[in-house]
C-alpha cells in the first residue's frame, strides 16, 4: 500500500469485509464444508487420545505386543513403498522404450493391477501361496530338490509376503505418477544429451531420473503414507500368524463394544503425526506449484530407442500381479472346493449360484455401486471447485486458498482406516448421528476421496494452461462462462480420468468401510470380509471377480463419458 | 481524449529478493493511439499490460479507461478482468481448442449478450478483415500459426473493446510471416484506429507499429516518444545501447580537447563542447566514413579519430560492415558495398558528423 493510502475500517462501505470477504462468500463456504468434513472427524478423535490426562496412551503401551506392531507398521511403510518405487519407476522406463506396435497397449498394461481390488489380489494370493495348499506351492514342490516338502517352499503369512504383496499394490500409483512425468518431460532435453554424445543408460541417469525427481519425490510420498495405512495385507495375511500393524489393532477395537475410542484414537496418533511429517517435507521438497508439474516441452524428438524386452518385464510385472491371482480366483470360484490337490475337479457354479442368491451380498454390491456413483457425483464438482480454488489466476482470498489447499491435502495425509475409525466416532453420537445410514456410508467416501478428487483435477487444470482462461476472461466472459464454455470442456477428459479412479477407490474402499460398516450398511468390501473371516473361500472367490467386472465396466463408462481429448478435436 | 490513463503504477512480485516489475509507471494513451511498449524480456512490459488486463494485480496507482477508474490501490477499487471492456491478443494465440473459429470469435460477443444474428454478422465481418472467413467452420488445431494468429487478432476486435493489448502477438511466427502481419496489423489499425497497447522486444516491429514507442527498463519508462524521436535521439544511453548502436566511447576532458580509449578526438571540438569532464560518445556504425591515413579528411564540422586498423571485413548484401580496432576498442562502421576498399589489416582513419554524435552526460542525452 502507498503511503498516502487511509487505514480503512473493517466493517462497513468499503471496509475489509465488503471489499475482500464478501465477494469470495461461495470460496469461504466451500472451504468450511471441505475443512468440517474432513477436520471435524480427526480432530474429535485425537481429542479423546489426550482426555483424561492422555490414559488412552497408557492403555496403549499396555497392550500386549505393542512394540511389535510399531516396529511392523513401520518396517512395512518403508519397505513396500520402497519395493513399490523401484518397480514403478522401472515400469515407467519401461513403457517409455515400447516399441510402436505394443506402446499403446503397453502404457496402460501397468495400471491394470488396479482394477483388481486388494482384497480381491490378496485372497488370490493366499490361494497361490498358502503354504500347505496354494496353488503355487504345489507347483514348486514337483520341481526336484522340493519334492520332499511338506509345505511351502513360500509363507505368504509372513511379514516378508505382506511387503512383497503390498509393494506390488502399491507400484501402479507410483507407475501412474512417474509416467505421466516421463510424458510430459518430452524427450527434446534427452536429444539435446544425446546430441553432446550420452549414451541411452547415460542419458537416463544423467537427464531423465533427476528431472523426474519430482514425480518420483511425489509418488514416494504417496505411497509411503499409503505403506503406513496398509490395512488389507495385514489383516487378511497377518492374522494366522498374528502379525498385526495399527491399523489392524484399530479395527479389532471396533469389533467390541464398547469401542474405546480413546485407544484408537492413540494407536492412530503416531501415524497421523508421521503422515502430516510426510506431507510437509513433500511441500518441502517440491515447492508450491512444482509439486504436480514437471519440466514440459513439447517434443517432436523420438531419441528413446524402443526395446522388446521393454514389453516383456511389463508383460511379467501384469503376469505376477494380476493374471496369477486373477487365474487363482477364477479357478477357486468354480471348483467344488479349495481342494490342496493339482487335479483338476469337476468344474462348478454353484458358488456363483449360492452368491447371487444370496440378497444379503448382492444388496452390499448394489449399495457399493450406489455409494460410489454418488459419491463420485459430490466428488467430482467439490474437488474442482477445490482444484480451481487452488489455481493462482483465480482471485480467491489467499487465507481461503490456502485453507482449502490443507484440506485437499489432510485426507491423503490420513489413512483410511484411521479416518474410517474417527469417522465412526463422529458420525455414532450427536449431534450428526447418521452411523446405520447409508448417509454414513457416503460421507465417509467423500471425506476420504475429496484430496484425490482435488489434487486430481488441479493437475489436469494445471495442464489445461491458464492461459486459456485468461483469454476468456479478456473477452469479457465472467466466472460462470469461463467455467462452463472453456474450462470444463477442456477439462472433460481429465474429469472424467478423475471420475474413473475415483470409481476405483471407492468400490474397492475397504478399510474404512470396514470401520464404519454396521449390520444394515455393507458393501462389497465389508461382507467379503465377512465371508473370508468365516472361512468360504470360494464365495470370497465370486465375490472378488464380481468387483473385477463392475470395476472394468464403471472404468469403461467413464472414459466413454470422457470422450475424445478436447484438445486433440478435429472437424 | 485520453483512452487510457496510467497513473504511478507499481507491482510487486513478493519473495525474499523481492522484484518490482513495474516502477511508478506513468502513460497516457490517446483514442486511436498504438502504443508500443518495448524493451528486453525481463523488463516488465508484459507485467504492464497484464495489469491493465486485470491478470495480474497491481499494488499500487491508478489505471483509468476511459475515464472510468478500473484500478485505483487508494480505494481499494480492482475491477475484474471481464468487466474491463478489453480486447487482448496472447503470446501464443490462446485459441480454444474446443471451439470452431466462428464460437472463438463470437465467445465475446455472447459474453457481451450480444443477440445470435448480430452476433454472426459481426464474427463474420472481423474475419473478413482479418481475411480469414473461410476459415469460420474450422477447428484451432486445423489452422497454421500465421492463421491463428489472425483468428486471435479477430477475437480480440470482435466486440469493439475500449482498449486492445497486444502481447508479443507476432513473436511465435517466421520472419516472412512476421513482416507480413506486420504490414496487415498496421493497415487494421489505421482501418479501424482502436487504440491499443503492443508489447514487443523487436524495435522494427516498434517503429513500424508504434504511434508512439514507450522503452522500458526494469520496470519503469526509459523513453516514451514518437518512433522516430526513439530512434533518432535516445534519450539515454540505456535506449541507445538497446536500439544496437554498437560504438560508444567513454570521453574524458583532457587540456583544451576530448580523448578517449580509442585516442584522441580530432577536429572542430566546439561542436562537442558541454559542460562537463566525462561522456559517453554514441555512434551508428553508418555514421562512421573510413579513410586511409594518407587521404584529406572532410572539413569543417567532421570529427575524426585516427590510428586504427582494419581487422575484419563482413559483406552483408548491398552495405560492408567493417570491424576497426582503435588500441583496445572496436569500433564498427557499415558503409555501402560500392567503393569499399579495405582489407583486414589496413591502416585507417575514421570520421564522423558532429550532428550524428549523441553524447550522454550521466547517461542521459545531451
């Protein structure tokens, strides 16, 4: 302000208020709805971890084992998000070298493992590698040298498996962030080293691996926080031989009554305070805007030689993680039984028959349906506002931005299972009493997804070019034209990836449906649970395939309603 | 009558080696005028026009279109870019890809309300001018850089604003193209005489396009005058050295005459007599005549330096550019290609008119 300018009131004609708050009313509510949602559970509950002079902790350090299940959480987190960074960023330089004929087809083959639900890839797992009756095991015991196994020669209840499997859960995320990374880096600046005489390994230590140094950072970050609130490989995997991680001790809580909240809320304080370290050394370390965008040039060049072999570590990465377990459940799902002999059954459907039959399962997948498509249909409005909110050539008040930017980035900061158990908390007792609702079922969804819907479509408008939008506001448009006739349009395609991923996370949401489930609000993920923990494995089976299909179909309804890229239309 | 008025304008990129792009900037531009805003990148002139569009929020002054205050620091007053009736032409033509050529150029007649009739009538008479109308049907990604370009300058017209702004809008072309809608975007102006502000790092395009040409440098106005006021008598020695006139020679008083770095200044010193012991001597190189040492020198008001060597002789097509050494400093001379007769090497003698010697006392023209 200029010297001369008057100090002005803050109330009043041309006072603080009318000038800058008034006009961002609809910023401010957006971000109180997105801050109650997503504050109001986790703050509620760490609370009662300090109630009473902090004896939620007290009663955390008595229980039995506790410096083990720390130990494992963390061991875990490192570990899988470790394995998952170097495989996905193996993947993605290995999608950069496909040759021409498998390229397009070899892009998308490593975000295939996310179709298949956790659950669903676990409980495959576990009939592969059971010791005594996977189906893998049995395989390798005729190999000679093993014949005179009794089990193994693999445990997959160990902690070695439950890494092993959640680092290849875990490698698609870091597959998409990389990729998409490598994309947009083009390859003019590796023609340019390639010009100064580098050789292809050279040129991608030297140029490609520190450029993508962001995406890799990013993808690190957000896999490691998902490591921490791994829930589905511990409790499925972990049980038989009682290893158990925080989350898992959470979930048992709320398999008793009453829940002591308190405890929860003090085995999730040590994660909560390790993810929201994770997120700020993330900022830390990338910076504000740099965080989702990386070095972008528009390349003509193609210096990347292609390689065969390219296509088949990707073939066997898709081989390993989703056609194995894939084959396993199919297999389980139509044999009699789960036999723990190679010769081959009769082959059957009644356990097809048995599960549509039954009303209770096939209401949990109706309501899964349900649940997600309205959750996508609050999702994906909220999360860009919030997203747009977030672009700087919007004139949102800097407060409310940056209000907004923390709640787009506490939701991925918590895990599931932790938000899912102060979710449960809140939402139990007064004055929002909605648990046995499907409400509750919703507004869980919302709350856990609203960082990924937003962080999503920020990158997508970031990409989109601001450019674009200050032309339309030069040519007189106001917000609302802006928004619909250019911004959305062109957005289309990225909503609608949004759209897809998010139908993903939420049909296959299990650990904090798992929390907030009651008898007459099930999904998919829960009563599987159900089914697993009472030992039908081959309803599991059915149950499984099923999210697989409505997976594919929802992802394929999305894209269609995607289209053709706006930015790529011609006549 | 003042279209656009600029008032003691300041922007701030905060941070800790805080930047001010734009310095207590004053312009007034007249109806009908084409200002030309030019300057190296980095010198705020896009800031500047980004901030009469609203792009970019200034600190403080005053921005006034005709005479209606759109920003104004001392009430508080920020008007949102769409309310403020411009007409802007981006670097790289910010054609929505969505879009045919027709909605991009009605997108701000609709925003404007305007009825669908008036609306096709009016699209397609800005790209007649433009000379694209059969371009109407066609999607952005269809057209060539040359022809977006054109469809951006449309849009921009379309709805008559009360300014338009121009940034860099011909800097993403080939020269040939360049020169071409240059000659094109000089014939509209004259045609339509909106009044409007250019940004552009090219002096050509400055002097061919510019009512008047305001010269920037780190955030404030060097120079604002007429193309050819600009180019004959830059007012300071910032000006001179970006418009390229490539010698200058520190003067320093010494007995009754000037020397400097390249020796000793030769001839009727009145004409260069100021009041001051040290300046800086500017000249063009077609400025400069060369002699050899044994030739008669021109009379009366001719200046000359002497005891320089030829080192290197560039045909450029029609003129010579010749490259001289005077003891550490190189001088350059362009002279036209008849008659040129120095080879590297020769011993020469070089003079010039008093009247094209521009000579900065602390860096401000004499």
């Amino acid at each position: 302000m200029s010297a001369t300018a008057q100090p002005r009131a803050w109330w009043g004609p041309g006072g603080w208020v009318r000038r800058n708050a008034l006009p961002q009313w609809a910023w401010i509510m957006l971000a109180l709805v997105a801050g109650f949602l997503v504050l109001w559970p986790v703050l509620q509950l760490q609370v009662r971890a300090f109630v009473d002079e902090g004896s939620a902790f007290g009663r955390m350090m008595a229980l039995p084992r506790i410096g083990t299940t720390m130990q494992t959480t963390l061991v875990l987190a490192v570990l899988s998000s470790a394995l998952a960074v170097v495989l996905g960023t193996l993947l993605a330089w290995c999608a950069s070298m496909l040759p021409a004929p498998v390229r397009r087809i070899g892009e998308l083959a490593p975000l295939l493992p996310l179709v298949v639900p956790a659950v669903a890839a676990v409980t495959g797992w576990i009939f592969l590698l059971s010791p005594n009756v996977g189906y893998l095991n049995m395989v390798l015991r005729l190999l000679p040298g093993l014949e005179d196994m009794q089990e193994g020669p693999f445990n997959i209840y160990s902690v070695t498996w439950i890494i092993i499997i959640t680092g290849m859960l875990l490698s698609s995320f870091v597959y998409v962030f990389v990729f998409t990374g490598l994309k947009n880096m083009g390859q003019e600046l590796e023609a340019a080293a390639a010009a100064c005489g580098a050789s292809a390994a050279m040129r991608f230590f030297t140029i490609t691996l520190p450029l993508l140094r962001p995406s890799i950072i990013f993808a690190t970050g957000v896999v490691f926080l998902l490591g921490l609130g791994q829930f589905t490989a511990p409790l499925l995997l972990g049980r038989t031989a009682k290893i158990d991680v925080l989350t898992t001790e959470m979930f048992y809580l709320t398999e008793r009554f009453p829940v002591d909240f308190g405890l929860g809320a003090a085995l999730g304080f040590p994660i909560l305070v390790l993810g929201l370290v994770v997120v700020l050394l993330q900022k830390f370390a990338l910076g504000e805007q740099k965080r989702f965008v990386v070095v972008s040039a528009r390349s003509r060049y193609n210096i990347r030689q292609t390689r065969w072999w390219a296509a088949v570590v990707i073939g066997l990465y898709l081989l390993v993680t989703t056609v194995l377990p894939l084959m396993a459940l199919i297999y389980v799902s139509v044999s009699p039984f789960w036999s723990g002999t190679l010769v081959v059954p009769e082959l059957t459907l009644r356990h097809w028959k048995s599960v549509l039959n039954n009303v209770a399962l096939v209401n949990a997948v109706w309501t899964s349906v349900k649940v997600s498509v309205v959750g996508i249909a609050i999702l994906i409005p909220f999360g860009f506002f919030m997203a747009y909110a977030l672009l700087q050539s919007t004139r949102v008040f800097k407060p409310v931005r940056m209000a907004i930017d923390l709640f787009a980035t506490l939701p991925i900061a918590v895990p599931a299972s932790l938000m899912g158990f102060g979710l449960l908390f809140v939402y139990s007792q007064p004055p929002i009493q909605i648990y046995g609702t499907t409400a509750v079922l919703v507004v869980t969804y919302v709350t856990l997804m609203l960082g990924h819907s937003t962080r999503l479509q920020f990158t997508t408008l970031v990409a989109t070019g601001q450019e674009f939008l200050e032309a339309s506001k030069a040519c007189g448009a106001g917000p609302l034209r802006s928004f619909f006739q250019v911004m959305l349009p062109m957005c289309r395609k990225g909503i609608a990836a949004t759209a897809a991923l998010t139908f993903v996370l939420l049909f296959h949401e299990f650990s904090a449906s798992l929390m907030v489930r009651s008898a007459r609000t099930q999904v998919i993920g829960s009563v599987m649970y159900d089914v697993w923990a009472g030992g039908i494995y081959s309803e599991v089976a059915v149950l499984a395939l099923i999210m697989v299909v409505v997976t594919v179909l929802g992802v394929c309804i999305a894209a269609w309603m995607g289209g053709t890229d706006a930015a790529q239309q011609k006549g | 009558m003042q279209e656009l008025k600029i008032e003691k304008l300041v922007k701030r990129y905060p941070g800790r080696d805080q930047v001010v792009a734009v310095n207590q900037v004053d312009i007034d531009v007249q109806a009908g005028e084409m200002l030309v805003l030019l300057g190296p990148s980095g010198c705020g002139k896009t800031t500047l026009l980004r901030c009469v569009a609203g792009l970019e929020d200034a600190q403080e002054g005053r921005i006034v279109l005709e005479g209606r205050a759109v920003f104004d620091s001392a009430s508080g007053l920020n008007q949102p870019t769409h309310l403020r009736d411009i007409g802007m032409v981006f670097q790289n033509y910010s054609l929505w890809p969505h879009m045919t050529v027709q909605r991009n150029v009605e997108y701000p007649l609709r925003a404007r309300s305007m009825g669908a009739s008036d609306r096709l009538a009016r699209a397609r008479e800005v790209l007649e001018v433009v000379q694209c109308g059969h371009l109407a049907e066609r999607y952005p990604a269809m057209l060539s850089g040359g022809q977006q370009q054109r469809i951006a300058l449309a849009r921009a017209l379309a709805p008559r604003p009360k300014v338009m702004l121009l940034d860099e809008p011909l800097s993403n072309l080939d020269a040939l193209l360049r020169v071409e809608l240059r000659t094109h975007l000089r014939a509209i102006h004259r045609e339509l005489g909106f009044t409007g502000i250019y940004v552009t790092h090219d002096q050509l395009e400055a002097f061919n396009l510019g009512t008047r040409v305001a010269v920037m440098n780190a955030g404030r106005i060097e120079q604002l005058d007429s193309a050819r006021a600009v180019y004959e008598r830059p007012a300071t020695d910032y000006v001179a050295r970006f418009l390229g006139i490539r010698n200058a020679l520190e003067l320093r008083r010494v007995d009754r005459g000037w020397s400097s770095d390249a020796g000793a200044v030769q001839g009727d010193l009145a004409a260069i007599e100021r009041h001051a012991d040290r300046m800086q001597l500017f000249l063009r190189p077609q400025a400069l005549r060369l002699h050899s040492p044994t030739q008669a020198l021109p009379q009366a008001s001719h200046l000359s330096l002497s005891g320089g060597q030829v080192q290197e002789v560039l045909y450029s097509g029609g003129e010579v550019d010749t490259v001289l050494r005077f003891g550490d400093t190189t001088l350059y001379a362009s002279s036209p290609a008849e008659g040129a007769s120095f080879k590297p090497g020769d011993p020469v003698t070089v003079s010039f008119e008093a009247s094209k010697a521009l000579l900065y006392i602390d860096g401000k023209l004499t």
